[in-house]
C-alpha cells in the first residue's frame, strides 16, 4: 500500500506544479486560465504532501526514498506558496484593491465578460479590467485600462463588443490594453 502512495503522490504534486506553473504563465501572457483557482491547488497540494508521509512506508530502494522526500519537499513548499498567495489576495481584496464592478452577457447569452476596478494605492495606478468567462473555472484577461473608473459596455452583435469606445471581436480573441 505505500508504494501506491509514493507514486501517487509523486505524479499528484507533479500535476500540480504544472498547474501552478501554466497560471502564473497565462496571467503573464494573457491566455487563457484552464488552472483550477489557488485555494483548489493548495488541496491537491496539502493531499500529495499527506499521501507523501505516507509513502516513506515503501523504503524498498533508494529511488523510492528518494521520490518520497521529494513528494513531501515539493509538496510542503508548494502548499506555504499558495497559502501565502491565497492570503495576499484575500488581503488585498478586504483593502478595495479589486472590486467587482459588472457582469455583461452578449445578446446571445454565449459570452459574459466580468468588469473589475482595481488599484494598486501607492505601489501602482488605478483601472478597470474585463475577464471573459468560459466555462468550469476558465476565463481569460480581454480588457484592461490605467486611470479609468467606469466602464461603459454596448454590444454591437452577439460577438462584438464596444468598451469604453474599443471595438472587440470575441470571436476572434480581440484584446485590448496588454
């Protein structure tokens, strides 16, 4: 039994480094996040690390010892990092940095796009931001603009959309502001 741990939790934290890793790359580049949210990362993360501990039961070789250690140095490492992540945003959000502004559905209802104003106070400007939704967890950055505090949306057919008087065409993965 606890050589199916140590493997488990060997590919468990391997998968969820490659998660954590394609969310930070596509809130870098603007793409979009099919990363499940941070709070969800970090329970896979905490389970690799407990089937981790567990796994130290199945000391056949070195190579199992050693995936082992790694699990749980990985696994431990990781979950201190999204906790800490998870606790920035939560802090951050009681302080007013990002506030929900509205939600627009296109005439068809096949696209929604959430609009958030954000400020960075002292450290940064101060703007408004749209996330298109897809679906489960997905959704992608399409809007963003500095020195703005409201936004005004008109749809001008189910896949194009004036905000702020900048034409986007959903269909093709128009953006503006990156």
């Amino acid at each position: 039994m606890g050589k199916r741990y140590n493997l488990w939790s060997f590919y468990l934290i391997l998968v969820c480094l490659g998660l954590v890793a394609y969310s930070l790359y596509s809130n870098i580049s603007n793409t979009w996040l099919i990363a499940p949210p941070n709070y969800i990362l970090l329970l896979i993360s905490a389970i690799s690390f407990i089937f981790g501990i567990k796994g130290f039961k199945d000391n056949r070789n070195w190579q199992a010892k050693t995936r082992s250690w790694l699990t749980v140095i990985l696994s431990f490492l990781l979950s201190i990092a999204l906790f800490l992540v998870i606790l920035l945003s939560l802090f951050a959000s009681l302080l007013g940095a990002n506030e929900h502004i509205e939600t627009v559905h296109s005439p068809d209802g096949n696209y929604t796009i959430d609009f958030y104003r954000y400020d960075a106070g002292a450290a940064g400007s101060f703007g408004v931001r749209g996330e298109l939704k897809g679906p489960l967890w997905f959704k992608k950055r399409i809007y963003y603009q500095d020195t703005v505090e409201q936004v005004e949306v008109e749809w001008d057919n189910n896949s194009t959309v004036s905000i702020n008087n900048h034409i986007l065409n959903l269909k093709k993965g128009d953006t503006y502001g990156y």
